[in-house]
C-alpha cells in the first residue's frame, strides 16, 4: 500500500477531475488572476502552476520515516592499524590503570583471555595523554580503541582533534548512525551537540577517542561526557596545558620506550619478517643510541630490513 495518496488532476477552472470537491473545503470559491499575475484566496489546500499541472492537497501530505534500527557495535572513523611490533606498553597501561582506579573511571585489560568481555565500567572518567611526536601516544590510543571493540563496547569514536570542525563532522556522523534525538541532518553543530547529549544520557556502553588536540579552547564545549557512566574519552596531544586536566580529566604523560620495550621492538619486528639473524649483542646499544624513541626505532627497523644490516653494522 502506497504511503503517498494520489494527487487529483484540476483543470483551470478549479473543477477537480473526478468531479470531488477538494478536502476540507465547502462551496468552491473562485479566484481570478489577470494573464501575468498571480493571486490567492481563502484556505489553500492545493497548488498547481501552468497547463496539465498536477495538484497535491496540502492537508493530505505527509512524510513517513522508516528508520532502519542501530546495527550495534557502531564504530565511527577510523582506528589506526596497530604498527608492526607492536610494543603493550605496559608501565602505561598501569599508570593508566591508576588515574582510573579511584572510581572514576572505566578499565580495559589488555590480558583478558581470548573472547572473555573486557568492558566493565565503574564512573565515567576522561583521560589525556601527553608527549612530543613520536613516543606513541596514538598508538596506545589505538589499541585501547580496538580493545573496546573486541571487548563489547556498543559504541567506539576515532576522530582527529588537530581541528575542531574535523570533530563536529565526526560527532554528526554518529549521531546519525546512534539515531541521537535532536539531530535534523542540516546543521553540522546542532547534530554534534544532538550526539553529545546522547553521550551524556545513554545506558551504551561507548569509547570516544580524541587524537592529537592542539586547541584546548576549541574542543573544551565538546569534551563528552557519561552522566550514568557508561563510556568515557581518550584523548592524545602534544600540549602541557592545563585547560587539558579541567573537569576532573587526568593527564598521563607519554615518554620513549622503556629499555626493555626498546629491545623488544627490534626483536619482534626483525623476527616477524624472518631477520632474526640481525639481532646481535648491539640491540641494547642500538636501542639506546636511537633514545629509545618508538619512531626512530621503527625507521632503524625498517632500514635494516631493507638492507639486511645488522644491528652493530648500524651503529
């Protein structure tokens, strides 16, 4: 059955072509216009301009909307791919684990046996992790975000917070695919603030991820926030400002591999690609000559694999 009723055709008398009278209206008035202009009368319950036009009714209209139901987990943006050897940080993780230990905040443990749930949420919290380029920050963000997927979050947002309107287009976006009431779909702002109230209100468990902030002014209306505590906000940046740490938000500050991560790395990346033989009694040496900088490490490991150097010869 067809949602829309079918138009009824007038000719230019106002005499509809099934002889009915239009809906709603009592004896037909008639409205003269000279050639050229145009004129109005009474209610207007249709409109029809030029020959062999088609009239709808006004009263008749309507727009049904038949929204397709949320299709959770929803994922929004892009998570980066875990780099190869990927090192756990895990002096991180318990720093991490600390700042939300106080009841603020919500754990994901990254050694929970396969396919057991690793979403378990006490008090919605915000975290901020600090450092110069390179030491990894958005790689730790990244698997905390993958974790969240893996481990039954309903809801998980990766956006670039390098701009503020790069985060409102995010933040529209999901609040179209969680159907966040408010949202028209025609205002960029009002749907990211729609989202953000959803945030604020939902049972859903959910992740926001606010990569490498650079305006602390821009993105404070916009930090999310779980009034039932049910999600909570990872954000990276390179700043030490303290407009960061308002609001109850800890800030954890993200330095270069420890000695024994540093090694690890070359390790694991030079095996993976079957170059265990460049491993030698240099690691350490190379490790620390390289200032234990994940970055530096990851173009050291990529060169000697592409040289088949070892790690004295690197030195």
């Amino acid at each position: 059955m067809s949602l829309f009723p079918r138009s009824r055709r007038r000719d230019k008398t106002g005499d509809s072509g099934d002889g009915a009278t239009p809906p709603g209206a009592g004896a037909p008035r008639r409205v003269s216009a000279g050639a050229g202009s145009v004129t109005a009368g009474g209610a207007i319950t249709g409109s029809a301009l030029g020959d062999n036009s088609r009239v709808t009714y006004v009263d008749k209209q309507f727009v049904a909307q038949n929204e397709v139901p949320v299709g959770w987990p929803v994922v929004v943006g892009t998570v980066p791919v875990l780099a190869s050897a990927f090192q756990p940080r895990e002096v991180l993780r318990q720093a991490v684990d600390e700042a939300r230990g106080h009841g603020r905040s919500i754990v994901l443990a990254s050694d929970a046996p396969h396919g057991e749930q690793l979403w378990s949420s006490t008090r919605a919290s915000v975290q901020a992790m600090s450092g110069g380029g390179g030491v990894g920050k958005s790689q730790l963000a990244a698997a905390y975000a993958r974790e969240a997927v893996e481990g039954g979050a309903d809801l998980v947002v990766w956006t670039s917070a390098t701009d503020i309107q790069q985060v409102l287009t995010v933040y529209a976006q999901a609040a179209a695919l969680v159907q966040a009431p408010g949202r028209t779909g025609k205002d960029l702002e009002a749907d990211a603030r729609a989202f953000v109230n959803w945030l604020a209100a939902t049972d859903r468990q959910w992740l926001v991820v606010l990569d490498d902030i650079t305006n602390p002014d821009a993105i404070e209306p916009w930090w999310p926030d779980s009034q039932r505590g049910t999600g909570w906000t990872l954000a990276t940046t390179r700043l030490k400002d303290p407009r960061l740490t308002g609001g109850g938000r800890a800030r954890i500050d993200v330095d270069v591999y420890t000695p024994a991560e540093a090694t690890g790395y070359l390790t694991t990346r030079l095996t993976h690609d079957h170059k265990a033989h460049l491993i030698d009694h240099q690691a350490p040496a190379l490790a620390e000559a390289l200032g234990y900088l994940p970055l530096a490490l990851g173009h050291a490991a990529a060169y000697m694999l592409r040289e088949n150097v070892s790690c004295s010869a690197y030195l």
